[in-house]
C-alpha cells in the first residue's frame, strides 16, 4: 500500500465479517464505537461516513461519542499516545552499552506487540482506510514523524549525540513502517515481529 | 527544529532584511508572489497572512497570484515536484553496480543542490514558517513519504528487491531531512551537501 495509490477501497463481504468479529474484543461504548466507525470507513469511505451515523451503528448517542472521542479522526489515532510512551519506556530502560539502533530495535518491537494484540483484521482495514486519505496519510505521518522525534530525544537523555540520535530514531521508524507494510500485505503469513526484523536485516545489509 | 516546538515564531529585523534582499534573485510577479508570502508569514505567521495580503505586497492582483498559485500553501511547495524529477532523474541515471544506498545518496545530493541554489536566507526561513504550523508540517511530511514512494520505485525498476529499495529510499530521505536541519540551523557554517554526508556518514556508523 502506498501514499500514492490514493483509492475509495470498498471492503469485500469477507472484510466485513471480520470486523464485525471484533465486537466480541471490546464490548463497552469506546469498543463498539472502534468497530462502528471503522465498519463505516470501510464500507462508505471516510469522508462519506458522519459521527451521527457511527454513534447509530454503535447503538450509542452522538453525545456518548464525543465523551470518547473528540472528532471521527481520533478514532483511528487513538492508540499512538500508548504506543509512543511504550517506546519511550523501552529506550529508557535499554541496558547499558547496547547501540542506538539495538536500542531502537527493542523499542519499535514493543511497539509491535501493542499493535499485534489488536484483533487480527483490524490494523490491515485500518491500514487502508487510512491510505485512501490524503488527510488521514498526513496525520499518520505527523505522529511517525513525532515519534522519530520524542525517540531521539530519549537517546539523547542516555548520552547519544543529536545526529546520530535521530538517524537512529528516524531508521527505527523506518524499520516499523516496513515491517508494518509488509504484515498487512494480503496473504502475508509471517507476525508484525517477524516483518520487522526482515526490515532491520535489510537495513543492515544496506549499509554493510 | 522540532514538530513538538510548534511556537508562531517572530522574525528579526535581521531575518526580514535576508527576504526582502531576495527581491533582487527573482523579479517577476511569480518571484516576487513568493517573496511577499514568504515575507508576510514571517511576519505576521501563515494563518494570519491572506492572498489578498500578499497579492497587495508583491504589487500584484490576486488574479494574478492565482494564475500562478492554486492556494497560499502551494507558494511554499512548489519547488517539490522538481525536486522530486532531480532525484527520480539521478536514480535513473546511476552507473550499474553502485549499492543502493550510493544510488539513494547521489539522487539526494542533486536534491539538495536545487535547494541550495535559493537565495540563502530562504530555506531557512521558509522552514522556520513550516515548523510553526501543524497543517503545513504535515504537508511537508506528505512529499517527503511520497518523495520516498517514488524513489523506492526507481530503485525497484533497477532490479532492487521491493523492502531493500524502500529501506534505501527511506534511509536517503533520512538523511536528507537530518542535513537539512542541521543546515539551516542558526550559526551553521557546513553548506548542505556537507551537512548531508554527516548524517550518511551517521547512518553508516549506525548499523556498522
């Protein structure tokens, strides 16, 4: 999937169901909302779908909504203050002595696992929701580009000079968001950990 | 400068006396549209600033400002599209058997000498108004993710295997971003291309 291939992609039937199976992980309003909305995402399209129409599908108020979410963007965003702090948790608590990019590593993995606990057709719909608007594709970007930075800085706190902190925060980034593609490709057979180191590999070899 | 230092930023005297001086580079009504934008964003900060406001400043319509600029915004991006060609153009033309982290950093360097052929004070600026809005950051962000997408499909077309050519594309954009920073921070005497062969050089360490 890529920035370029800018698509309204409607879900298939099969899609559908397993989302529908999500309802089962979260049965509270935030969960039924999650699912409510991206359901709608999916099969209108995100411009096309209102917060009144997944308030409906949720089988909750609009007012119910906005107590959980301040727009239908955040719903897709929800979950990258957990995952920033997961990394920064794990940059701070690298033992000593280990590289920038080993740190990185560990850190981008943590940061996989939040992701691959979530039910298992979630984060590829989402993925290409997300890649059918320009708008939402600029906020991902944004908290990527974030989360490159809030990491440098950590690397920074352990005594990393600034350059090499963000190649090395900026390359752990790049590794998650190639694995990530990688994972949701259909027909993909191996884990998120899995596809992200195939992407550290390469970019070892890269640079060998 | 940061995404999280998202501060309206005030230009000097000093600052100012750099744009104005850029009137003499480009003295046609395209030129001078760019200079006053810039100017006026500077000044009074990009959500403040309207097209009528620079139209009035650079001596022209806005009929004349939209017969070169779809909207304000498109007045700082619009040199990414050949930007985008140069390195595009440079990957084509690389000598067979280069690795492709060569190919990426030749392709960004002749990058870099399209930016760095602008007058001196306006890269610098020109990223201090893009680091002061969030909307504009995140456009910024949209064609460097792009700009990755197309490189690692040239790097496809040479017979690169599809994760090895986006880890190079990305790692190039990488590195181009971190030199870029360091260039235009204030009291940086390096030219771009020599800030930009740091952070390869940073890059290379990384994973050595």
């Amino acid at each position: 999937m890529s920035a370029t291939d800018i698509t309204i992609y409607l879900m298939t039937a099969t899609d559908i169901t397993k989302i529908v199976s999500m309802g089962r992980w979260e049965p509270d309003a935030r969960g039924r909302l999650r699912v409510a909305a991206l359901e709608l995402f999916a099969e209108r399209g995100y411009e096309q779908t209102t917060v009144a129409d997944i308030a409906q599908r949720a089988g909750v108020t609009e007012r119910t909504f906005f107590r959980h979410f301040s727009d239908k963007r955040e719903v897709l965003f929800e979950g990258s203050e957990a995952l920033q702090e997961a990394v920064l948790a794990s940059i701070a608590a690298a033992p000593h002595g280990r590289s920038p990019l080993e740190v990185m590593a560990t850190a981008m993995e943590s940061a996989s696992a939040l992701i691959a606990a979530q039910p298992a057709g979630y984060p590829r719909i989402r993925a290409t929701v997300v890649a059918a608007n320009p708008s939402l594709q600029e906020r991902e970007l944004l908290k990527l580009a974030n989360l490159a930075i809030a990491a440098a800085d950590a690397l920074q706190r352990r005594g990393v000079p600034a350059v090499t902190a963000q190649i090395a925060a900026q390359s752990g980034v790049t590794v998650f968001s190639t694995g990530f593609e990688r994972w949701v490709e259909p027909g993909q057979t191996d884990d998120f950990p899995t596809c992200m180191r195939a992407a550290l590999a390469e970019l070892r070899a890269l640079t060998a």
